[in-house]
C-alpha cells in the first residue's frame, strides 16, 4: 500500500527497493543533468537517499560525486549539479533493504584501486553477502558501509586485477554472486549493465543521439527523451563503449528458470512503465479484471487505493461492470518524512496522506482494491474512514496473493510472525481489518498476469528460485 504509515506500525508498506540510472554521452556533452531527470523519474523506487557520480573520459581519472539523504530535489540544487562536470555517469536512488538508513550506505559508490576509479550502482539484494565479505576481510579489505553493494565493488575491483578488462571483471564477480541485482558500473572509458540470471529486477537500455543510458525502468528514459532500446537480459552483461553495445550471454538460464520480481508489475513500477516486454500498467488492469472474476461481489462503486490501486481497480470495473470511482484524495505534499503525531493524539497518520470523499461513498457499497496487505493495520484503518464516511459495505479485493514468507531479494518484507496472513484464514483477516468480504488474486493469476514470463512467487509459496540465506549482511540470524 503506497506511501501509507501507521502510528501503530510505522512500515505497514512494502518498499520500493532501489533505482539505478547511467549514461554515457559520445559527444563529451556533461551528463549531470539527465541523471538528474532520470532519477527523478525513479524516485518512487527509493526515497531515503540517492547520489550521483560523473566522470570525464577523455580528462584525468577522477570522479565527481555528490550524495546524501533525502529526496533528488532536496539532495541536489542546482549549483551542486553545475559541480559535476563529466560525460558518463551513474546514479541511484535507495531504500535500505540491507544496511542502515545512513548517508555512508547512500549510493553511487566510488572505488579507487590501482587499476583506475570505479562508480557503482546497485539495485538488489545478494544472498551470499556476508561469506563474501567476510572472505574479502580475511584478505584485508576495510568496509565503510553496512550493503551489500559495497561487496560488489570491491570484488570488481579485485577481479579486474587480474583480467584484461572491466568487462570480464564484472562478468567475474557476476559468476561470484548469488542473488538479485541490476548493476550499472562506470569505469573511466565504459559503462556496463549487468543482470542476475533469475532477472528479479529489471534493467534497460536506451539511446538518445550519441548517448547511451542504463536505467532500471523504461518510464527513465522516456523523462528524458531517451528511445527505448531493448532490456538487458537476464544473466547479460553489456559493456557500452565507443558508440556500440558489446553483449554477453553466457550467464543466460534457460526461460524456464527465469523469475522476476512479480511485485515489479504489482506494486514497484511506475504504471507507464514497460519491463521485459509487459505493460506494467496492462498487467494491473488485467490483475482487477482476474480479481473481478474469481472474486465477484454485488457493490455500487470500484476504488483504488493510490497509486498502484488505481489501475486494478479500473480492470475490476471494466470486467465486473460496476463503476469505477474516485474514493480517497492524496495529499502530494507530505513528504517522505513529516511531524507525526504522539501516541496520545487522535489524529492518524494514514489520514494525514489520505482523506475519503464523503460524497463518493456515503450510501453505497464500495468495492476497495489494494496492492497488498503486509501486517494489515494500514488495511484496517482505511476500511474504517470508509464505513466512517458512510459507506454501507466495504469489500476489499487484493491484487496480489497473501504474503506467507519473507523475501531475501530486495523486497522488505517482514519476517513471518509480522505478517497477518501467517497462520491466519482469509476469513480471519478479514475480520481483523473489519472489511465485509474480503478476496486475494491467486498465485496462478499472478503468473497469468506476467504474460508467460518466469517470475517469483516466494513470498506467496516459499517457493524461492535460490536457497536462502542463514544470516543476512550485518550477521544477523533470519529465522
């Protein structure tokens, strides 16, 4: 559920992993600015913090970087962008799915090392973190972050050592690593994108005149003018340099055994993106018509909650025949972090960000689709500013099956005990968030949803692609 919080849980919400973006400009032009905008298109993947990295390849070996916490345009002014002189460049936009929410963990990182500079931006979540770095350790690296990503750097530059390429050093560390990842790497003469053999997150390629851009979503690229290419494959590695793209496949799992993140196309997406060929707004209109099908109800109106509810409710009108109506105003200008009130007060954060129109619902019964339901007192509350506003029903449909297992992939979700449909009926929760009726896609519509693409369901099923991990990057024991 979309940017909503709860005083009496605070992270009642899946989060958006990360964004990356790189460009390479074979004009010389500095590229400073159409980072800028590409993560301004990506900043729903990330809110805590974000940074940009730029290099001059035909100047000295040295990179330009800013970064810190906070949103793109609280990070950066523009005298900070006019600083950054240079025409490749990555960036990222982060939410700490490993590590602290710290500005040492803020991305792009940068790496000098005896072979030249390396800027590195990760999106994913590596399940074999901690062995490696503590093999890295033993071998005398010194950390100054708590993520993930920081392993992947200092393998490439390690690795680069002894091959005759970045390339084949990315190419090493990608056979090294286990896990979800969509790298974009800077080296002084070359950008490379990399993706995980599974594809769990998505990355892209697309030109503009003599620049060359990597970015995690198609919807980057068009922010910037930029034309849409083709997306890198899962378990390709390509290198972009002297105005061509130079691939290897040799990483590449049958298609079988390829499986994205589903949440990409649930949740994660901005809806005018397009990932491996599926329409992620076609895929949430289709995943209301699914839910309007399996889970029919007599009701008056159809809403979504914002965002990613919309277009799935839309689908569920559009299949069901019952309107589609507009339930609850947003408030845009509550940031990413606001005064929340003390425990004493009555006032809800959830409405703090969410009002229901009166006039929309009061009489009738409401049909409500959502995302999801994480631990569900997000879902509990809006049930009740509903029935508050004089809604007569409220029925909930869920655009997405209920969450059973946690994920080690990137996706912050809680651990099992945290989440309400552990060990709970449908029925129960239904209860518990007081809807009328309640009903989730099922996990055969989540993959008929996908279009025929390989796509992970473990969070559903605990059915994961990888074993997963004992401990996770800082040590800890995952139960």
């Amino acid at each position: 559920m979309k940017n909503l919080k709860t005083n009496e849980c605070e992270d009642d919400t899946l989060h958006e992993e990360c964004g990356v973006f790189g460009v390479y400009d074979f004009d010389g032009a500095d590229v400073a600015s159409t980072i800028y905008y590409g993560l301004f298109a990506l900043q729903h993947r990330g809110q805590e913090s974000c940074g940009i990295a730029v290099s001059d390849t035909n100047g000295p070996r040295t990179v330009n970087v800013h970064k810190d916490m906070g949103l793109v345009n609280e990070v950066f002014s523009k005298e900070e962008l006019e600083k950054l002189h240079g025409n490749i460049g990555v960036g990222h936009v982060r939410y700490s799915t490993a590590g602290s929410s710290t500005r040492e963990n803020a991305q792009p990182l940068v790496i000098n090392y005896v072979k030249g500079i390396l800027g590195v931006a990760h999106n994913g979540n590596l399940i074999n973190a901690l062995e490696l770095k503590n093999e890295l350790a033993y071998t005398g690296a010194i950390f100054q972050t708590t993520i993930d990503s920081e392993v992947i750097a200092y393998l490439i530059a390690r690795e680069r050592i002894k091959t005759h390429s970045v390339e084949e050093a990315v190419k090493a560390t990608a056979a090294k690593i286990k896990g979800a990842y969509a790298l974009v790497v800077m080296s002084p003469r070359k950008l490379i994108g990399a993706r995980d053999p599974f594809g769990f997150k998505p990355l892209c390629i697309g030109k503009r005149d003599n620049t060359y851009i990597l970015a995690s979503e198609t919807c980057a690229l068009d922010t910037v003018g930029a034309e849409f290419v083709r997306d890198v494959k899962p378990g390709e590695v390509v290198t972009i340099t002297d105005g061509k793209i130079i691939s290897d496949e040799s990483m590449c799992l049958p298609k079988e055994k390829e499986a994205r993140c589903v949440f990409e196309y649930i949740y994660f997406a901005r809806p005018d993106s397009v990932i491996d060929g599926v329409s992620v707004y076609h895929s949430r209109i289709m995943a209301g018509k699914f839910l309007a099908m399996d889970s029919p109800v007599e009701a008056d109106i159809v809403v979504g909650v914002p965002e990613s509810g919309n277009a799935a409710a839309l689908g569920y009108s559009l299949q069901s025949g019952i309107p589609y109506g507009t339930a609850f105003v947003k408030n845009g200008y509550v940031g990413r972090t606001f005064i929340k009130p003390g425990q004493s007060s009555r006032e809800s954060s959830v409405q703090v960000k969410l009002n229901v129109l009166t006039e929309a619902v009061k009489g009738k019964r409401v049909i409500m689709i959502d995302d999801s339901i994480v631990r569900g007192t997000t879902s509990d509350r809006i049930v009740s500013m509903l029935k508050e506003a004089g809604a007569t029903e409220v029925h909930v449909r869920i655009s997405s099956p209920p969450f059973l297992y946690e994920c080690f992939f990137g996706t912050d979700i809680p651990s099992r005990e945290q989440l309400i449909a552990y060990n709970r009926s449908i029925e129960d929760i239904r209860k518990i968030i007081g809807a009328d009726s309640l009903g989730y896609l099922t996990i055969e519509r989540v993959k008929e949803m996908a279009q025929g693409l390989g796509v992970c369901t473990g969070c559903f099923n605990g059915e994961y692609p990888l074993e997963p991990p004992k401990e996770n990057i800082r040590g800890e024991y995952i139960k």
